[in-house]
C-alpha cells in the first residue's frame, strides 16, 4: 500500500504539516486565552480544548506520513527532545 507520503510527495506533506502546526498554535492561543478569560471568544473553553485535540491530531498525522522522508532521523529527534527536556527542567528548577 502506497503511504499518504508517497501519494502526495514530499513538498506537499512539508506544506501540509506546516499548514497543522500553524492551526494547532491558534488553537493553543484560543485556549490560553478563554482559560485567563482574557479576549472572549465565542467558544467555550471545552470546545477550545476538543479543537486544540483536533489539531494535535492532524499534526500527529502529518508528522506519521512524514517518517517516510528519506532524510527523517528518528534517533536524532528523540535525542534532541531529551535535550531540550532536561534544558527545560533545569531552567524551571526541577532538576
């Protein structure tokens, strides 16, 4: 079976995935935003939240399909995220 990858190829996967990751951030913006009651929206902060897991969802999917790349590095990125989490611990103090 062909991936989703393979089917649309590389540079519209990339945009793709940039496109999730831009409507994920606005999501998260909304939902701090109606948390600190600060700019009302029209939503609810449960509906800000089931679209915040909606995004997650589509990026989640987009960063599947693109573990196809040839160039992806699965080991590189979970080292970089230990890194970066333990910077972040250290900054906040609980390590």
């Amino acid at each position: 079976m062909i991936s989703i990858y393979e089917q649309t190829g590389e540079p519209a996967m990339l945009e793709q995935a940039a496109e999730e990751c831009a409507e994920l951030a606005q999501a998260l913006l909304k939902l701090a935003r109606a948390e600190r009651g600060e700019s009302p929206t029209p939503r609810t902060m449960e509906e800000c939240q089931e679209k915040v897991l909606e995004e997650i969802a589509d990026v989640e999917t987009c960063l599947a399909q693109l573990t196809a790349a040839p160039w992806m590095n699965m080991e590189k990125i979970f080292e970089g995220i230990d890194e970066k989490t333990e910077r972040w611990k250290r900054r906040i103090g609980t390590i």
